[in-house]
C-alpha cells in the first residue's frame, strides 16, 4: 500500500500553536504502528482559528482536521484518520470549508496547497508559467499588462505598481534593482509572511518578472527579523531555485540574468518605510530620505529601484496567466483586484481572507469572523496597522475601497483588522500610538520625533484630567503638526488613530484609569 | 555569554563571509549577535577598522536596531508583544503576569532572563504572543506562560 500523505503546515502561527509537536506526534505513531505515511510541511490556508489544520489525502480530496493536539493523535489514528474518518475535530474536505471557499484566492491561490519548498509542485501548480510567459511578451507587454489590471502596492500606500514600473524601465541606468519589502511590522498582519512561507517560488518569480520588466538583474529582499521561520523557508527556496537554474545567469536560457539577496532587518519598525528600507539595505541607520526624488528614479545605491511589497509582486504572475482585465474584474472603483485581510485580534475566527475590495468591515468581522472572541460587543476596529485610524461599531458598513477609507479619515494601509471588544479604554490606545511613534522614529524630523513624546505627555494630562479643554486643543493643534509637517508616514499618520479616539470615544479619556 | 566569548579571528572570519562589504553592516552585525550574543565595543572597533567606516558610523548603526544589544544577554530572552492585536486579548494583563512570574520587570532582566517588548511577532490572529529564546508562541494565557518559562523561571 503507498504511503497515505498527511499535511501539517509549517507556518509561523500554526507552528506557534503546536504544528510542529503534532507533526512529531503524528510521525511517532505512524512508526509505532507500522504505518507508511508521507508527511508533508505545507504552507498555511490562513484560517488561523483552525490551526493546528493537518489533511489527509484520501483519494482526490484532502480531508481536513482543525485544532489538533498532539494529545489527540493517537485518538485520530484510532478513528481511521488515514482514511479520513470520523473524529470530532473532523473539517470535511478542504475545498469544501465555506469560511475558505468564500475567498477569491489571487495572490494566495497556492498558499496551503502546495509543498512550498517542493519545485516539482510548484511547477505542477503554474510555478513559472508567468515567467516563461513574459520571456515570450516582452517587458513593454509585461509592464502594461500590470497597468492595465489596475495593480495598486499592496504595502499600504496604494500607489499604482504599473506607473512605478513604468517609470524605473524609463529611466536610464547602469544599474537597476528590485526591493521587495518583507519588513512586514504593522501589528494585526502577516499575509507576507504566510505568502513567503506558503509559496516561496511565487515570490522569487514575480521578483524575476519585476527585474525582466524593469531592466533589473538585483534583486534584495528584506526581511523582519522577527520572522525566524520565514527566514529558513526563503533562504532555502533561494538556494533550490537557483541550483535549478530559476535565479541566476541565463535564466532558463532566456538570456536573462537575476538574482536576489537576503537580508534581514534589526527590528526597526519604520524600515518599512520604503526609503528607510533602502537606507538599511546600504547597511546603514533605517533614516527616511526626503522625496523626491522619488527611489523609482533613485533608489537602492542611487539607482532606479522597484520597491514593492511582497503580495503586490505575487499578485504579477496571476496576471499574466489569467488576464490583467480578469484581475481589473475585481474590486470597485479605483481599488481592484483583492485585498489579503487579515483578521485578528479580539475575533472568533482570525486568519486571513483574501477577498475583492468592495467588501464591508461588517462582511469581514461578522461573517468571517464571527464576531469577538470574548463574545462581547465591538468597541473599535483599527484598521491599517498603528498607523491606521480606529473606527466605532457605526462605521462597520463602509466598503473597503482605498477611497472610500481615506473619505472617512481612515486607511486600508496592509489590509490589517484589528479588532477589540468593549473592554478596551481608547485613551489608552490613543496614548499608545503616540508611544509607538516615539519608540520606532527614526528621529530625522522634529514633528515625529519630538512631537510624539508630547503627544504622550498631553494624553497623560487629559487621561488625569488635569485641563482637559486646553489640551484637547493642544492635541489636535500637536496632530495638524505632525501630520503636516513630517516627513514620512510614520509622523504623518500617527495623529490618525489619535484624532479617530477624539472624533469617536472622547468620553474613554474621562474613564481612563491610568495609562 | 560574556565579554569574554569575543573573538575577533572569528569576527574577521564574519566580515569577509559577507565579502568586507560596508554594506553588509547591519548583515555583520546580526551575525555577530548570533555568534557572540552582544556588540561590545571591541566589535565596534574592529567593524570600523575592517570596513573602513568610522567608528561613529558603526555606533551609530548599532544604536539605531532594537535588536543590536551593547551588553551581554542574559541566559534567556522572554519577549511579550506589546502590539495592538495583543492588546486586544489582554497582553498589558499577560505582561504583569510575566514580570511577577519572571521576577523581572519589562525592559529589565537578571543573569538568568531579560524581558522585553517586541512590537508585533505577526501572531496577530492567535494573539496574545510571546517568543521564548527566539521562539514565537501564540494563544499565550498566564497558565501557557508559566510552561514556556518553567525550565528557567526563578533561576536568577
């Protein structure tokens, strides 16, 4: 009898929760009965509520089985789990869990399904189909094939990738590069990270299909240093892909040369920041550089520089194998395509949904998640990262559509949903992200630097109830500052949460107790 | 790990795996944390003179990363994210949990253990996290925290 092959993800959230120890669990009792199993370390499908999720192939189907412990193991072995019987914590076939088929799987299509670090499964899975494709269209074909999908950077800022590629293939150089940003730090997402660990090779093809388009044969890839994991997943992808000739000189004999180098961050939030990032690609302090110009024209060494974000890049290949207008088919307005929400916090079923823009923060919370975990009422949802503004339980009908979010004073920024129940004091968060600022500025301007630990002293005033009118004003007059007047992101939109606490829960500051 | 690990034949040897390029400073630097748990001012020093940087370049590079420590570590490393999906399901309660359990305050630490925030382990769908000598570890309650940390808790 062939060996019976059973999933357990190596990702980070379900290693966090046990996979590894059920994966060993699993291994032992195969051995102790005498049973050929295959075990294979996927990647995650993102419903990080079921994790530990481990499959079973039985037939043409993967049955799944959510929550395993490896106390459970022997129990799941006992009610024939090679065959996929019947056990409590039996799912059903995977393709068939309504909270996953409910998706629009673009850029995440291969996360879970596949051996990530499998070529031969990649390759079984349309693994280089898009590179082999544009070798055959050209880089004019590939670049307004990106424009014409309506492609926007999927990092937070929105910026249409078509017109950034264009602009680093007009401009003249020596020398190119491309930056994919994996400094993934707003809290509440982890699509990169699920992405680079789940399906590897998609990364390293669209960052081949981005140098090709461009005229770049550097790749650099900078990875946060807090995902361990992550690292040896990518590293080691690296390395198969180039023993197999996908990185390299020549590649697959297309005449094309490109490579990419690994380097980590040191745990420094605004290094996400794009010109931060290429400041500590150079190997220096993560400082914000002035723009313009603009790292498209001058970029990494001085050089025209693709920075993007690692979905924007594995939403590429998708594109040239189904059709830009069949990504333009998604989403609404100027927002298309999907977007990976992650959902996360106070919520029932966290994980990530990969869904067309268009969708309500209701539809996400509510249908997906199920609601608060604690089982509570929604207070505040932050949505975007510590950057992002925190919207009342009122507001959960707005679409997420870049332009309709920036309508209410709020981002989409990472596609990141944090939400919390009606524990939660919102001074205290206001007070935070002033916190956070002063903790990750890189300190280059005053209205960051500076104004982010007044703003933290004024909030104290207020939470302690000391004049609190005055400095009200004080604050608000603190955020027009900083977000006029810094000079990236970091100060600019740290008064968001800020001003959406005054605007929504201002009574929270009279209940703080202590912060 | 103390001052006395370094070794500056090892150093060089760092150096010029990632090729004596400047850089490569913040790669270098991560490597020698990995190798020798701290950047003493010896590694400083020596980074400046190899790359050919001033010293107040290196120093600089070395303050600005949370994850660049100028002293030696201690034997174990807790981190509690501090982030706001963890504030969301109770890392400030989780946190004084720690500190009373470790016997240590956040951002302090004795021979045995430090204890730090960490600002988002992207565990933000199984949150509370906490990493344990670089290990992440998610859906954390007070009870999960005192397994992770028994092999060590109350050594210092």
């Amino acid at each position: 009898m062939a060996a019976v092959r059973i999933y357990v993800p190596r990702e980070t959230a379900a290693v966090s929760v046990g996979a590894d120890e059920v994966a060993l669990a699993i291994a032992r009792q195969a051995k102790e009965t005498g049973t050929a199993i295959e075990l294979v370390r996927n990647g995650s499908w993102g419903a990080t509520w079921l994790e530990p999720l481990i499959e079973v192939a039985v037939g043409d189907k993967r049955i799944a089985y959510g929550n395993v412990t490896p106390a459970d193991v022997p129990d799941l072995f006992k009610a024939g789990l090679l065959s996929g019987g019947k056990h409590d914590k039996r799912l059903g076939p995977v393709n068939e869990i309504p909270w996953l088929i409910d998706q629009d799987r673009w850029a995440f299509w291969r996360c879970g399904l596949i051996d990530p670090l499998s070529l031969a499964d990649f390759r079984a899975h349309q693994g280089f189909k898009a590179l082999e494709k544009a070798f055959e269209i050209g880089p004019d074909a590939v670049i307004t094939a990106v424009a014409d999908s309506g492609l926007r950077g999927r990092g937070g800022a929105g910026f249409p990738t078509g017109i950034k590629w264009r602009t680093v293939a007009d401009t003249p150089a020596d020398q190119k590069y491309i930056a994919a940003n994996a400094d993934e730090g707003d809290s509440g997402t982890f699509s990169d990270r699920m992405l680079m660990e789940g399906d590897p090779f998609g990364l390293i093809e669209s960052m081949a299909i981005a140098g090709y388009a461009v005229g770049a044969n550097r790749g650099y890839f900078y990875l946060r240093s807090e995902y361990p994991l992550t690292k040896l997943v990518f590293s080691r992808a690296l390395d198969l892909a180039r023993e197999a000739g996908w990185l390299g000189r020549n590649i697959q004999g297309s005449g094309f040369d490109f490579d990419i180098e690994l380097h980590l961050g040191a745990g420094s939030y605004v290094c996400g920041e794009e010109t931060a990032m290429l400041e500590s690609l150079e190997g220096k302090k993560g400082i914000v550089r002035y723009k313009p110009p603009v790292p498209a024209i001058e970029g990494l060494f001085g050089k025209p520089t693709v920075v993007n974000n690692v979905v924007t890049l594995t939403s590429v290949p998708n594109i040239l194998n189904l059709g830009a207008e069949r990504h333009a088919a998604y989403g609404v307005n100027r927002s298309k395509g999907t977007l990976a929400f992650q959902l996360s916090g106070n919520i029932r079923r966290g994980g990530l949904v990969e869904k067309a823009f268009g969708i309500t923060l209701r539809e996400l919370i509510e249908d997906f998640g199920g609601g608060t975990a604690s089982g509570r009422q929604v207070k505040a949802v932050q949505v975007g990262g510590p950057l992002g503004a925190y919207l009342p339980a009122e507001q959960l009908d707005t679409p997420l559509d870049y332009e309709a979010f920036i309508a209410i004073g709020a981002m989409i920024g990472h596609g990141g949903i944090v939400v919390f129940d009606d524990t939660v004091n919102m001074a205290q968060q206001a007070r935070f992200a002033m916190e956070f600022c002063a903790i990750e500025s890189c300190g280059k301007c005053t209205p960051c630097r500076i104004g982010s630990t007044r703003g933290v002293e004024v909030i104290d005033r207020m939470i302690a109830g000391e004049d609190r009118e005055a400095n009200y004003d004080l604050l608000v007059e603190l955020c027009d500052t900083m977000e006029g007047a810094s000079l990236c992101a970091m100060g600019g939109m740290t008064p968001f949460p800020v001003r959406s606490v005054l605007k929504y829960f201002a009574e929270d500051f009279s209940s703080a107790v202590g912060a | 790990m103390t001052a006395d690990t370094y070794d500056s034949q090892a150093a060089s040897e760092i150096v010029e795996r990632f090729g004596n390029r400047p850089e490569m400073l913040v790669q270098i630097l991560l490597a020698f944390m990995d190798r020798f748990g701290w950047i003493s001012e010896q590694a400083i020093r020596q980074l400046a003179d190899e790359l050919n940087l001033s010293r107040a370049d290196v120093h600089g590079v070395v303050s600005f990363y949370h994850d660049l420590r100028t002293t030696p570590p201690a034997r174990h490393a807790v981190k509690v994210c501090q982030a706001e999906a963890c504030q969301a399901m109770g890392c400030r309660g989780l946190t004084s949990h720690a500190e009373k359990t470790l016997g240590v305050a956040m951002n302090a630490g004795n021979e045995s253990v430090t204890l730090e925030p960490v600002y988002c382990l992207g565990l933000c769908a199984c949150s509370p996290a906490v990493m344990v000598d670089g290990k992440p570890y998610g859906r954390v309650d007070p009870a999960r925290f005192d397994a992770l940390v028994a092999p060590f808790a109350g050594d210092g």
